[in-house]
C-alpha cells in the first residue's frame, strides 16, 4: 500500500499549497484595493491642483507672462495631460 500512502501525503501537500495560494490571492487583492485607493486619491489631489494653478494663471494680468504663457499651456488644449487622460 505505499502507493495509497504517498497518494495520501501527495493530496495533503496540495490541500496545505491550496490554502497558502488562497491566503496570497486575498493579501494581493487588499493590496491592489489599496493602490487603487491611493491612486484615486492622487489623482484627485493633482486635479485640485491644476484647478488651483488655472485659477492663479487666469488671475495673472494679459501680457505679464508673455511667452513664459505660451509655454505653461495657456493655448489652445492646455488641460490635456501628456499621457493621454488619466483622470
């Protein structure tokens, strides 16, 4: 019977496998929510700070900036973020 043995402590060692991937699937899982919940939370950050910048720039009397305007996005698509839209 040492197959029957070795068929036994085989289905033990994966019981004991499938638990320790169950464990590692939910600590992975809370870390995803939880990246998720930080990125959610710079994002917001950076679009309270663009609506700050904005409104500074738009209180900058015409002409004072000059070209520095140009060049700090006050044309035309300014509020387009290079990587193309993540908020």
């Amino acid at each position: 019977m040492p197959k029957l043995e070795d068929l036994a402590r085989r289905v033990e060692h994966l019981l004991v496998r499938h638990a320790e991937l169950q464990r590692t699937q939910q600590l992975l899982q809370q870390q995803v929510q939880d990246l998720s919940a930080e990125r959610d939370a710079l994002r917001n950050r950076l679009s309270t700070a663009r609506a700050r910048l904005d409104t500074l720039i738009s209180r900058v009397p015409a002409g004072t900036l000059g070209d520095a305007g140009a060049a700090m996005g006050s044309g035309a698509g300014a509020d387009q973020s290079p990587r193309g839209g993540d908020e």
